[in-house]
C-alpha cells in the first residue's frame, strides 16, 4: 500500500503522456502518408482534450496555458528536437496542481491503511494501552500530515523538477522514521529492550543487504581484490539509507559516519586503482546510455540529476 500513491500518480501523469504523444508516434503499418494523417488526427484530438481542461479547470500560467506547452512539445518532437521531462512535468504542473485534491485524498487513505496496521501490530505486540495506541496512530496521522505538506511544496514550487515529483511521492521505510522515541516512551524493562533490538536487528539486515548487493554487482564490474573488498563494504554500509552512525559489522572499525549518495560515490572511487577507475567509468556511461537510447527513440531526453532516481550506481 505505501507505494500506491506513487504508482497512481504515475499513471495518471502516464496517461496524460500518451494522450499527448499519440499525435507523435506513427503506427507500424500503413503508408507514410496513411501514417501523417492517423498523427495529425491523433493530434486533433490531444488538442481538444487539453483545450477541454483547460475550459473546465482554468490550467493558465501566465498567458500560457497547458495547451500551448503541450503543442510546443509535440511540435519539438516531430522536427525531430528532443524533449526534456522536465518540461514535459513542467507542463503538466498546472494540471498536477488543480488535481492535488484527489492526490492528497489517496494519501489520506494509504497513510490511515498503514497507521492501523503499525498500531495493531505494536499494539498486540507489546501489549499497549488503547490510550498508547492512540497515541501512536496520532504519529503517524501527524507524520502523514507533513509529508502531505511536502508534496504540495513539491506540486507548486516553480523550482521543482521531475526527479523532486517522484521522490516526495516514494513511500517507504522513512515514513516510520522518528516513531522510536515514540515507543521507547511507552515500554520498560525487557519489552523496552526487546524493541531497540529488533529496531536494530531490522536495520543492520537491511543495511547488509544493500552493502552485500552492491557490493557484488561493483565486483562484477572492476573485480575488487580482498582488501578492497573489505573496504568497498564499509563504504557501502555508510551509504545505505538504513545506517546510523557507529553501527559495525564483522569487528571492521575505522570511520562509522554517515556517508550521502555522492560521498560515498567519491569514497568508492578513491579506493579504485586507476585502470578500475576506468572501468568503472565506462559502465556508468554504458549505463547511461542505454537510458537516453530508449528515451531518445520517443524523442525525450534524461531529466536533471537522472542518476538520483537510482537506488545505487551499478
């Protein structure tokens, strides 16, 4: 459930994209000229469509109107210029805005799914009061509020771009984040401990999972020696959205900060030797070239910061 909201909005911005592209895209069979004419049909109708919306909701930005950023677009892509989806988000942002009701609804309902089920199961668990459990579920309503908050900051920021749209509508572990001082206040003694140690147990598993991962997918790529080994997993583990400061693994000691996605990418490359530098630069390039082929067949081009979309860079 707590990826819902996510998949929904892009499917409804996914359709939005087909409408406006099926002017664009030629069917496989049937004559160049058969071709033109289903396009420009197809077209047509894209136009009225945006023309209708824009009648029944008022999507202006300026003197511009959805519509007019949707035939700058299609207009791009059949002079064969490529189209960046950030302007495609851009245009669609007025439409995103007007529609953040049903948005913020959906949220609503993913996010009291998953307040009841944490309260049941914390509740049964560790034997809290009705009041506890009040409690906790107020939480986590609180928590859902600022998230809702977020992604309406998101939704009408002018700076705001594609990757920031999908990553404030991602749902995952970090939605809990926070609730232990929460339930640290409700437990003693053993149930109290209990906790902290499954807490922990569920972080350090997720933590060595994503360092084991991708530690062998970065083998793989520039075949690491058994020190570098050792030392690429450090790196990894710090990186890993799951870690907290001064966890260990296997008695390795040495720096136990947290390490963002950009410093650990600079961490790992310092423990390279050259001729692996290379190959490593490679694979990312190949990697990134195989993401702009497929969009570049439809006329579209990677947005900014495309590789922070990326769980890890292998």
């Amino acid at each position: 459930m707590k990826q819902a909201l996510g998949l929904v909005i892009g499917l409804l911005v996914g359709a939005v994209g087909a409408i406006l592209f099926s002017g664009s895209v030629a069917p496989e069979e049937g004559t160049p000229e058969e071709r033109l004419e289903i396009a420009q049909h197809e077209l047509r109708k894209a136009q009225r469509t945006i023309t209708e919306y824009e009648a029944q909701l008022g999507l202006r930005r300026g003197n511009r109107t959805v519509g007019d950023g949707v035939r700058d677009i299609v207009q791009d892509i059949k002079e064969g210029r490529e189209v960046s989806i950030d302007d495609i988000y851009k245009t669609m942002q007025p439409w995103l805005q007007q529609m953040s009701p049903l948005f913020a609804r959906m949220r609503e309902i993913n996010e009291e799914d998953w307040a009841d089920q944490m309260t049941g199961e914390w509740g049964r668990k560790y034997d809290l009061s009705a009041s506890e459990q009040q409690r906790l579920k107020a939480w986590f309503q609180e928590r859902s509020r600022e998230r809702g908050e977020e992604l309406e900051r998101v939704i009408g920021s002018d700076d705001s771009g594609f990757v920031d749209f999908i990553k404030v509508t991602e749902y995952d572990w970090r939605d809990a984040e926070g609730v232990d001082s929460v339930m640290e206040g409700f437990l003693k003694g053993e149930e109290l401990a209990q906790f902290r140690g499954e807490r922990l147990q569920e972080r350090v598993e997720s933590v060595q999972g994503v360092a084991n991962r991708n530690l062998s997918r970065l083998n793989d790529i520039v075949e690491l020696d058994e020190r570098q080994q050792d030392e690429v997993f450090g790196i990894l583990a710090r990186g890993s959205d799951d870690y907290q400061e001064g966890m260990d693994f296997d008695g390795r000691g040495g720096d136990n900060s947290v390490l963002d996605r950009r410093a650990r990418d600079a961490a790992i490359r310092s423990s390279l030797r050259p001729d692996q530098v290379q190959q490593f630069d490679a694979h990312q390039a190949e990697r990134r070239v195989d993401a702009e082929k497929d969009l570049r067949r439809m006329g579209l081009r990677l947005p900014d910061d495309w590789d922070l979309l990326e769980g890890d860079t292998f």
